[in-house]
C-alpha cells in the first residue's frame, strides 16, 4: 500500500472519487458508481490520511468552487470557468506537502487533470440544470392524449403515450401497433380505447 502514499496518485484517486461520486448523483441507479466512488475514495483517504497536507491549498480548492457555480448558475458565463481552473491547479500542486515546500504532486498532471475534470463536471452540471429547468408534465394531462399500442390489449397492456411507455387496459381487443385514445388514468394505468 505504499503507492498509496505518492501524492500523485492520492492526487488522481481523490480527483477520481469525486468524478465518480458526482456521476453517481447524476445516475443513479446500479449501483456500480456509488462502489467505485467509495472504493477510489478509500484509497485516497489512506493517502490523505498519511501525507502532509498544505491548510492554504485546500482552502483554495474550496474556494474555487463558488465561481464554478457561478458558471453554472448563470447561461453562458463559462469565463468563471477560468478562476475556478486556476484555483483547482494551484491547489492541486500544493495540496501535498513536502519537507523543502516543493510542490508534491506534478505540476503537468495537475493542470492535464484539471483540464479534463473542469469542462467535464460543468457539462454535466449544465445538463442537469437544464433537465431541472424543464417543466414537469402532470399525469392528469395524458387524459385526450393519442398513442400507440404497443403490446395486443384487452384486459391490460402496454402503450406509448406523449413519450412513455404505459401499462394500459381496454374493455375491447386493441391489436398491437394500433393507435389509442387515453380516456382516463387509474394510478399509473391508462384506460383506452381504438382511436378511430
């Protein structure tokens, strides 16, 4: 476990776990991030745990991130982007300590990290803004609403409706790939009918 203990690689570890932890908010789901997340940030925690760390450094690092969500909060201000990226490379390369003050993790792999880390993260912040930003659809309004069947209908099926796929039920045979009227809503069954 003594690799562990080279500042780039507790470096690139945490830099990884935080990629993963934030990915894994955005996506929930098999759990696969989340594992990842917390394992890369185990072992960065053992490296962090036993290696000097500059208080200035990190206290950069956390400074950094207000104007990054400045850039995320406010369309097309990617220029807070810079401060933020000057401020994730100055901390980065100081974060670790040295005996002589030298900087402890590689200048070059600091700046390549942070040049990948930064646009990425803020696409993906950006994204999910935009998905927050949308206005949500009330169930109540698939009622009138013209879809396809995509499974034969009687006393249930599947339909396709305003971009979903519904379990639905009909008091008539509906063949597949036949369009439907939604005529009302039980819960997250729609009840329809053949459009004719």
């Amino acid at each position: 476990m003594n690799f562990l203990l080279d500042p780039n690689v507790a470096y690139v570890m945490l830099v990884g776990g935080f990629l993963l932890a934030i990915l894994a908010l955005f996506s929930p789901g098999t759990g696969l991030l989340e594992l990842g997340a917390l394992f890369m940030l185990a072992l960065a925690g053992y490296g962090v745990a036993n290696l000097p760390i500059n208080v200035w450094a990190l206290i950069v690092l956390l400074v950094g991130v207000f104007p990054f969500i400045l850039a995320l909060r406010r369309s097309r201000q990617w220029v807070w982007l810079i401060p933020t990226l000057v401020a994730l490379v100055v901390g980065s390369i100081f974060l670790f300590s040295t005996a002589d003050g030298s900087p402890a993790v590689n200048p070059w792999l600091a700046g390549l990290v942070s040049v990948l880390v930064i646009p990425f993260v803020w696409m993906i912040g950006r994204k999910s803004l935009e998905a927050l930003g949308r206005p949500t659809q009330s169930l109540a309004d698939l009622i009138g609403k013209t879809g396809e069947a995509r499974t034969d209908i009687l006393a249930e099926g599947s339909v396709y409706v305003n971009g979903e796929d519904w379990s639905a039920r009909s008091k008539t045979l509906i063949p597949a790939g036949s369009k439907v009227l939604v005529l009302r809503r039980d819960g997250l069954v729609l009840e329809v009918e053949l459009k004719r």
